[in-house]
C-alpha cells in the first residue's frame, strides 16, 4: 500500500505518529510523510520519505493573532485564555487549508491507498476526502471532549471551513472528520463519551526521541532518586522553571533539568545536585527516572505513563491538552498538580517531595504502563491497515 502521514510539526503532535509510520515501512507498505520542512531532517535520518505540508504553527499562530487583533481592538487587554481561543478558531481555518491546498496536489501525483493524519490535522483528512482516498485519524493523546469550549468554538469553524470544500462533518467530534479512529489513550482513561460513539483501533503508544542521544552513565549508577524536570521544547518561562528548580534541589535528589529553548545560561547559578542539559533524549530517560515533573505536553504526560513514572504537573500555560492531561493522571492517582498561580518553589517541594514517598501514586503508574503494554503494537496494527480501510 502507498500510505500518507501528515500532521502538525510540533513535537506533541508529530511524534506520536513516527512508530507507526515506521512499522508501516518495516511491514512493507510504501510510506511518505506530509509536514513542515522543520522535521524533514529527522525524517530522512529515519529513512522515512518526507515532503512539505501545511505551514510552521508559529506563522499561522501569528497570522490567527493579526486577524483578531485586527477584528478585536482590546486585544491586549484580553485575559490570556480568552485570547488563546479567539487565536485558536482561526487557527481552525488557516492551517487545515493550508494542508488541503499542499496535499491535493501531491495526491494527484502519488494517488495513496491510505492517507493517516494527525487527531488535530484535519488538513489532511479533508484532503483526503475531497480526493476520494481513504483515511484514519491518529491519536495524539487523550480525545478532548467536544463539549469543551474551545473544541465547540474551533470545531464550528472547521465545519465552516469544511463547507466550502462541499464537505459535511459530523455532529460529535467534528475535527476528527468521523473517520476510524487509531486511540493511544488506555481506556480506563479515555473519554466515555468518545469511546462509545467512535470507530476505535487501540494502539499503543511507542515513546519516541526528537533526536538521538546517549542516556549519561550517572543517571544509571545514581545512589539516591532522579528527578526529570522540563517544561517543554517552547516554554521561555525562566520564572517557573527556575522555581522549580529552587523547590526540587532541596531534596535529597538529583534533578535533571532539559531547558529546551531556553539557554541553561538564563538560569543563573544552580545547587549541586541539579544537572543543566538543553535537550535529553527523553523516551530512553523516562524509565530510568523516579519523578516526572513537566507542563503537561502530549509527549511528556503520555512517555511518563508508559515508564511508569509519576508525574506533578505544572501550568505554564492554560493550553487545554496540558489541563486535560493533567487531570487525567491526577484522577487515575498518579500524579499531582499545581496551578500556574499555585506554583512557587516551596509548593514544588512538598508536592514532589509527597510523590517519591507516596507508593499508591506509583502503583497508580505501574497500573496505567501495564495497561499500556496490553494494547496492540504499531506493528500489529501496521499489519492491520488494509483491512481497516476495507
């Protein structure tokens, strides 16, 4: 089979698709991934044909805000959440039609059997559709509930959007396109309501590295217990990551801080127990941790329940995939949270301090890894493509 991934570039979104794009390739399909040119280097490293889709979310974030500062002229004086939905409905437009204006023409060319797109890349899947190819829907976490605002407000626009192609979307979870659906989300945490009304193939979920890189021999040989502490590859907040840091080394730990964008210079002097790296390879890092402390990104919350980790979250922003994750784990007991005003470092401290001793949080962990395992691999269901499109 000729088979098409494509989806949002981001590292949330982008790499919960690569082990099933790989499977695909290893069982023998012919296999192309559509996205931002920003991942193309990594794709061609994994042997993984890539070509350009869509546009950088950070050009269509900045187009969203012009166009609603241009049609709300209090912007600046909006609350932040507020502002991040009115940029988020336009985001519902710009970017999927920035896909179906790349991909039909790409489909004209390679006509695949299968296209595959990511839960919040409609692009692909309207594509798709209008180019009479079937298509999947890939899970990039835990399916947001359609009665959410933002999803409500958002999904209105795309079935505006979808309507000018001639395309009817469905009445429940319209941004997932009613296609069948590939569910990383262990069931037992999963949306009720979604795993009643979707077409669902469980998938498990194979954490996967942005980039190579060698776990340090220390992290193996540590004496006492290893605190992973990120904020993602986008946060520049040194307020809240340099709190947390305040509140973690005051443990009996090694914490072990990946900075992301931010230069670990900004960070000033830290303690001796805590390490400064700009980037670690994660999804081998996470099963060797005893603490995941992060902001709730897909990729973290989704890699540390598949280590077994347990995790305290932190709020650096209201974006709903990390209040959604984090309520989550936090309601299956395996974590905790603190708010983005709650976030100080002696609340750090007595929150991870709380965790490392707490053996029902890591029973809670283990419990949602071993469901996890139970569900079938991305080779399994790579073997299962045709006849879900059958």
């Amino acid at each position: 089979m000729r088979v098409v991934f494509s989806g949002l570039p981001s590292f949330g979104h982008f790499l919960q698709l690569l082990p099933l794009a790989v499977a695909a390739r290893d069982a023998g399909h012919d296999v192309t991934v559509a996205t931002g040119e920003v991942r193309h280097g990594l794709l061609a490293d994994l042997g993984l044909r890539p070509v350009r889709a869509g546009r950088s979310t950070n050009d269509v974030v900045a187009q969203a805000s012009e166009q609603v500062r241009a049609e709300t002229p209090n912007f600046e004086e909006l609350e932040q959440r507020e502002a991040i939905g009115l940029i988020s409905t336009k985001f519902s437009w710009l970017m999927p039609q920035a896909f179906v204006d790349d991909l039909l023409p790409l489909f004209d060319e390679v006509r695949p059997d299968l296209v595959i797109h990511g839960a919040y890349s409609p692009g692909p899947g309207l594509a798709a559709r209008l180019a009479g190819i079937p298509a999947l829907c890939h899970g990039t976490g835990r399916p947001r509930s359609d009665e959410d605002p933002l999803m409500a407000s958002s999904g209105q626009v795309l079935r505006d959007y979808a309507e000018t192609l001639g395309i009817s979307l469905p009445a429940a979870y319209p941004i997932y396109l009613g296609n069948k659906f590939l569910d990383i989300c262990p069931p037992s945490l999963n949306d009720p309501k979604f795993m009643e009304i979707a077409d669902r193939t469980q998938l498990r979920l194979i954490p996967f590295n942005a980039a190579p890189g060698e776990v340090p021999a220390w992290v193996r040989d540590r004496t006492r217990p290893l605190i992973f502490l990120s904020l993602g590859t986008e946060s520049d907040s040194v307020e809240m990551l340099r709190a947390a840091i305040d509140g973690l080394s005051t443990l009996d730990a090694t914490v072990l801080v990946a900075s992301g964008k931010l230069d670990p210079s900004t960070l000033g002097e830290v303690p001796d127990n805590v390490v400064l790296q700009s980037w670690v390879p994660q999804a081998d890092l996470l099963p060797h941790v005893d603490l995941s402390v992060h902001h709730g990104g897909n990729g973290t919350t989704f890699g540390s329940m598949h280590a077994a980790r347990p995790q305290l979250f932190l709020q650096n922003s209201p974006g709903p995939d990390q209040l959604l994750n984090a309520e989550m784990v936090c309601a299956a007991g395996a974590g905790q949270r603190l708010l983005f005003a709650e976030v100080t470092a002696e609340a750090v401290a007595v929150k991870a301090k709380s965790l490392l001793s707490d053996t029902a949080s890591t029973d809670a962990a283990n419990a949602i890894a071993q469901e996890m395992a139970s569900m079938p691999s991305p080779a399994e269901v790579a073997a299962q493509l045709p006849d879900l499109i059958s």
